[in-house]
C-alpha cells in the first residue's frame, strides 16, 4: 500500500511540475504582462518556509521521470502498461466500461475477495468455489474466464469489450 501511495505521489507532483512549467513558460513569454515582474523579477521571499511555484524554475522531463517511476513500481500488474506516458488501449470507451477495465487491470475492483475484506460480503469465493479476486475472474475462474487473460483484456478489442459488458459485470454483480 506504501507502494502505491507513493508512486500516487510521485505522479501527482510530476504533473504538478509540468503544470508548472507550463504556466512558467507561458508567462515568460509575455514580458508586458502584470504578473511577469511578479514571477522573473521578484523580492526574496520574507519567509523561508513560503515556496511560491516560481522558487523551482528548473525544467523537468516529466515522462522520463514517469517511465523510471512506473519501471521500478512494486504494483500489480504494472508490466501491463509498458508506457505510461500514452493513452492506454480502452481509453475512447464509455466510462463504465473504461473504468471496469482499469479495475481489473489495477486488482482493484468490487470482487467477493475485496468485498469480504472491507466488511460487506460473507464469504470471499466465487461460484467456483475459489477466492475471487480481480484476476481470478480474468485469468483462472472456469466461469468467467477470458481466453487470452488480462494481457488480451488490456488491449481493448470487440472480444474484451463484449467481455466486460457482459460476463464481467454479472460476474462482480453477485
């Protein structure tokens, strides 16, 4: 779970930055602009603890630094995303059906497993028999199993499509 926030952390401070950069270089470019002397010509700070976004004005390679973080990421099934820098297969999809994607790809999703574990569900198995997770009912459940696994569901064809639609949202209804 460390994991996870951490790695949350550290893409929101890169987006962060790159939003700050952005505004940064929008303003330089404007020299007659009020806010120019305010960001490029400012007094020191009175306080040594007030970091105004101007105190940082290195530039930053924020997908370099996304792909190290993603690479070195200790988060399930983080191979499947090789670049994390581009739009993910599935991304023009409805947003139920982009969102049940990223649940599975994720593990993270309302299965019996997970239900059991946050209190609202008796009992952790599938119909099966076995403990349902997220990829149980991908990759082994003789019930709900998609042919190809999460690897084929990531990329988001008719098949995995249908797939979610259908046996993976009845699946995760009971």
């Amino acid at each position: 779970m460390a994991a996870i926030a951490q790695q949350c952390c550290t893409s929101f401070s890169l987006r962060r930055k790159a939003a700050t950069d952005n505004v940064l270089q929008i303003i330089k470019a404007h020299p007659s602009w009020p806010v120019y002397a305010d960001v490029f010509q400012h007094p020191p700070p009175r306080l040594a603890s007030r970091r105004p976004i101007w105190s940082d004005m290195t530039s930053v390679d924020t997908a370099t630094q996304w792909r190290e973080h993603w690479s070195s990421a200790s988060v399930l099934n983080h191979t499947i995303a090789i670049d994390p820098t581009i739009r993910q297969p599935g991304f023009h999809l409805p947003r139920h059906t982009r969102s049940l994607m990223n649940r599975f790809r994720t593990g993270q999703g309302s299965c019996r497993a997970n239900l059991h574990k946050w209190g609202l569900a008796q009992l952790p198995s599938c119909d099966c028999g076995q403990r349902q997770t997220m990829n149980h009912i991908v990759d082994t459940c003789p019930l709900t199993q998609f042919e190809g696994g999460l690897n084929l569901l990531h990329e988001a064809d008719d098949d995995a499509v249908m797939w979610l639609e259908s046996t993976a949202t009845a699946a995760l209804a009971q």
